[in-house]
C-alpha cells in the first residue's frame, strides 16, 4: 500500500499524458485478416513486457521505462522472429510557474531480426523533447518534438498532446500522432471501456544492409477488468488501417525500398498490468 502511494505522489505531477500508469504489464496480440487474398498474406504476433520506474527529487521526477518486445511475422509460411528492447530515460522539470512542465527524453534501443540482436548495427538513438501546459486542474497540453535514428534514415516527428478529464466517468488522452484514447468508466474502478488510435513506425536491422520498415495503424476498443484496486486484466479487438511494410536496403547512403503485399487484418490482444489511477474519481 505504501508503495501505490509514492507512485501515485510522484505520477501524479509526471510526464504522461493520461488518467492512470502502468507499472508493469505483460501484454500478447495475434492478427491475422479474415481471408487470404494473395501469397504474401501473413500473421503478425506480438509480446510485450515494460516497467515505469519514477523517481523524485525536488522539482524533477526521473523516470525509467525499459521495455522488451518480440514480434513474429509470418509470411509464405515461414517464420521471422524479430526483437526489440530499449531503455526509455525520462528528466521533468517543474518550473517556478507550475502550470508549465518540461521533460527531455531519451530513448537508446537494439531492433532487429532476433539472430541480430545485441549486435553492432542493430541499435538505434532516439528522444524527445515535450513541453506541458495546465491552464486548470481538468485539462493540459502538450506540445513536442520526436526523433529517431531509423535504419531508413532520420526520423522527425512533431507532437501534440492532451489530457482532458471531461466527467467523473470520461476521459480523452493521446499524444498525437503516436496515440489517441477515450475512456469510459461503466463500473467504476471495476470495469472500464476504451476506443483509441495507435500509430507505430519501426525499423528492424535484418543484416549489414538491409532492413524491414513497418507502419501500422490501428483502431481499437478494449475492456479493462479491475480484479483488485491496482490489478488489472484487459481484452483489446480492433482492425489495423493503411498498413505498410517495406524491405529496404541502405549501401553507400543510397536507400532503395520493396514494399510488400501486406494486408491489414483483425486482431486481438490480451494482458495483465498493474495500474496506478491518477484521476480523483
């Protein structure tokens, strides 16, 4: 018990953009189209583990966030196992006006087909910079920049953020483009529903020059079932939208690019997390 409330002390005045952190969550999704058009149609699995570990001092909150994702792609029946782990280090500072907050993000990661892993050119170096502004207790915003060093070359990204407490029972949060999510609370504190928009673009080293591309958007309703005050279940269907995969290739600062018949598809994702509320409900 007093471990929920130092986490919830400290995530209360923290960098995230929502009602409520995830501790620690194991999460599996499977996704697969309902019929097979062509012979490049394929199933995607995915596992995912991550802790948020914050901790205070003064007017700053440090955050680490390490995380580990296993992704297996199917196609022409054959399988591509494919890893990521990374080790997300977040500063926020609190300036004398507490209305604005800063945090400063870094994000250093191995991505790659799983026999690359660990290995020399598999890494990445990412971060980010993201401003925070509360003009009241129900509502902030959030504006930033994003950048990664993806095998297919710089990657920029501008933010745009926001964490509204519309009622006691409805709740709209996301930082934009990566993310956007609105909660319903039926049950309060017992069973909770969601409809986002997840936006995901990766790159995983394959070898010394070539890499495989993946962006995928996805549309999503969840049910959250609070079994205890912090433990909690969920069950995620939705459909993924636009999806693009691409084998490219990078030799002497030339990039050239495959696309691939990839469908989009269907797909079902549970897990288990361990969840500090940040709404006083």
């Amino acid at each position: 018990m007093r471990l929920v409330v130092l986490l919830l002390f400290v995530l209360n005045q923290s960098v995230v953009a929502q009602p409520l952190i995830d501790i620690a969550s194991l999460n599996y999704s499977y996704h697969r189209p309902l019929k097979f058009t062509n012979n490049e149609s394929s199933t995607l699995q995915y596992t995912n583990f991550f802790l948020t570990l914050p901790i205070k001092n003064g007017n700053n909150i440090f955050i680490i966030n390490p995380s580990f994702d296993r992704f297996v792609f199917r196609l022409r029946q054959q399988d591509k196992h494919y890893m990521s782990g990374q080790l997300t280090l977040t500063w926020q500072h609190e300036w004398k006006n507490k209305r604005f907050k800063t945090a400063f993000i870094f994000i250093p990661k191995s991505i790659s087909e799983s026999k690359y892993w660990l290995q020399k050119d598999s890494y990445q170096i990412g971060g980010a910079v993201l401003q925070t502004y509360h003009p009241s207790e129900r509502i902030s915003y959030k504006l930033g920049i994003y950048y990664n060093s993806e095998f297919f070359g710089p990657y920029f990204l501008p933010l745009l953020g926001i964490d509204y407490r519309i009622t006691p029972r409805w709740n709209l949060w996301g930082i934009l483009p990566a993310s956007l999510n609105g909660e319903y609370k039926a049950v309060i504190n017992k069973l909770h529903f969601l409809i986002s928009l997840k936006t995901i673009t990766l790159s995983y080293r394959k070898d010394d020059s070539y890499y495989l591309r993946t962006n995928d958007n996805l549309l999503r309703i969840a049910a959250d079932f609070y079994i205890k005050k912090n433990n909690v279940l969920f069950l995620e269907t939705g459909h993924s939208v636009f999806r693009k995969f691409v084998l490219g290739t990078k030799n002497r600062n030339i990039d050239s690019q495959s696309a691939m018949s990839i469908q989009n598809s269907w797909f079902v994702r549970l897990g288990y997390t361990y969840r500090v509320r940040l709404d006083k409900l």
